[in-house]
C-alpha cells in the first residue's frame, strides 16, 4: 500500500488528501495548528475547505518530520513559498516529488521543477490542470495532467494516485504542464475584472481566445509544446478558472473590476496565485521577447492603474490579423 505526504493544508492540498485516502494513508502536513486540529478531531478543514467532510486515512502535522516516511510527496504551498518549503522538508533523496504549485518564482523567473532542482535531486513530477478543491474533494469527476520527464515514474505515479474519478493522463512535457498553470491564473484574473467591470460575455470569451495565444506564445518560447498547452494543463485548466467565481483568481479580478481595494481582496487565508505571477509573467515575457498585453494590463491593474483607463488601452491597439 502507498504512503502519502501532502505538504500544504489549504484548500487543493486538502483535496487532494481526501482523495488519495482511498489509496493508502496521509499524512498532511499544515502550517496552522488549529487546521492541524480541525483535522484530526472533527474531520474538517473549516478554514480552507468547509462543509467537506474528511475520510478516517488523513492524519494532519504541524511537524515537517512526519511527511519523510512518506512513499510520495505532494508538494502544495503558494510558488512564492516552494524554495523555502523544501528547503526546510529534508526528504530523503529517492522520494517522489509531485510539485503542485502553480507559478513563476520572482526575481529568477524559474519554473517549478526550475526551482526544485536548485534544491533536491529527487524524481520530479508536475501536476496540472482544471480542478477546483471542493468539487475534487467531493468525489466529483476530474482530468488532470501528471507530467514527468521520466515516462516510468509517471506510470508508476499514475497508478498509486488514479482513482474512479480522479484521471490523470501522462505527458513529459513538464515546461507546458507548468506554463499553462502559472498563465491561467493571471487570465482568469482579467476574466474576471471583465465580469467585475460589467463587459458582458462576448468580450470574456475574447479575452479567453486572445489569452490562450499569449499563453502559447510565452510557452513555445520557453521551450513548452503547443499541444500541451492545448490540453488538461493549459486551455483546460483557462476555460475552467475564468468561468467561474469558484477561482480565486477570478474572484480578485471581479473585484478589481468593481473598484474594490487590492489590499481588501488579497486579506484573507486563501492565495490568488496570479497576484504574485503577473509582474513576474510580464518580466519574463519581455525577457523572452514574448508580446503578452493582457497580462501586462492584468499587472498593471494590480500596480494600481485605473480600471477604465488599462481596459482603454487594451481596445485600442492596431489591428492585426489573428
């Protein structure tokens, strides 16, 4: 039977927990003690995933130590915090790394997988695409992309973590896998200023289309593969974040759309990852000499421009040919 850590007890790490339960022991790693609680005596996350109940499989820590043993650990902290989090994991160097963050890192631009082999030399895997927490949580059916360079630790962590309704498909293409994840979240942000400004639904799928070319743009250019970008990963996980007010990421830019303070929309436990990743996106893209206006304006948004003034901006480049 497999061991599983998870190292992360907000809401997808928790997720995560419950589902892979059904396949072996848990063991969840939490910064917060009173999750920590929570977890093992009421059965709940109320903090990050309330109302879910949780299976009998998941033991929660506040205690680093507890994860080593584990068979395989998922990593799943915010991006910013990845280089920080392992440094302090210690695992032993054979152990299986599925690397759960979906980010850039500021000041070095680097990946995910980028940064954890400044780290460790542990198996890296990736895992990507359209999952929100409470419906993964609940049994709901899911398509991820697990992304492994090494085409048998992708099959050997395929098979300890699928479940009925938890498929996950294999690619080793690991750089789309990455990119794809840390752009739509940058998007669904401007999706959601769209929704919050009362733009209306003609021009969200616009930005959705014109989105996913910048995301191919910018991941062709760092060496990712335009049909993975197409996939799980990429336009799966964008169609899915900027829908839906179940995102976060959407949510900030709903209220970035209304006017509505940064600072009150960034308070609270949960992470908008696109909040960190667009001005390291935008540095990254002039870096790779990659034109990506949409989320230029998402960071600018975030730096303070005005609303009416970036979505202004946006309509009146020169036409061009799609």
């Amino acid at each position: 039977m497999t061991t599983f850590g998870i190292i992360g007890g907000g809401a997808w790490g928790t997720a995560l927990a419950a589902t892979l339960a059904g396949n072996g022991p848990v063991t969840l790693w939490a910064r917060e003690a009173d999750v920590v609680a929570a977890i093992n005596s009421a059965r709940e996350n109320p903090q990050f995933l309330p109302g879910v109940p949780l299976p009998a499989g998941i033991t929660a820590t506040a205690d680093l130590a507890d994860i080593v043993a584990s068979d395989i650990v998922l990593v799943v902290v915010p991006a910013q915090h990845l280089r920080a989090t392992l440094a302090l994991a210690a695992l032993p160097a054979t152990t299986p790394i599925i690397l759960c963050a979906k980010g850039i890192e500021a000041g070095s631009h680097k990946l995910m997988l980028e940064v954890a082999r400044d780290l460790v030399p542990n198996p890296i895997a990736v895992l990507s695409g359209p999952s929100f927490a409470h419906e993964v949580a609940a049994g709901k059916p899911c398509a991820i992309t697990l992304a492994s360079e090494n085409k048998a630790l992708g099959e050997r962590l395929i098979a300890a973590m699928a479940r009925p309704t938890f498929r996950l498909y294999q690619s080793d293409d690991v750089l789309g896998a990455e990119i794809g994840g840390a752009v739509k979240n940058v998007l669904a942000i401007a999706c959601g200023v769209v929704e919050g400004a009362g733009l209306g639904l003609n021009a969200r799928a616009a930005l959705i289309a014109r989105g996913f070319a910048e995301m191919t743009r910018f991941g062709v250019a760092r060496g990712a593969r335009a049909e993975t970008l197409a996939g799980l990963s990429g336009l799966g996980d964008l169609v899915l974040t900027c829908s839906s007010e179940n995102s976060r990421n959407f949510r900030l830019g709903v209220g970035l759309g209304q006017g509505r303070p940064l600072a009150d929309l960034l308070a609270g436990p949960a992470v908008a990852e696109g909040a960190a990743t667009a001005p390291v996106l935008v540095e990254a893209a002039r870096a790779a000499q990659v034109d990506m206006p949409i989320c230029a304006a998402v960071a600018a948004l975030l730096a303070g421009a005005p609303v009416k003034e970036t979505i202004s901006a946006l309509l009146a480049r020169p036409l061009k040919a799609e």
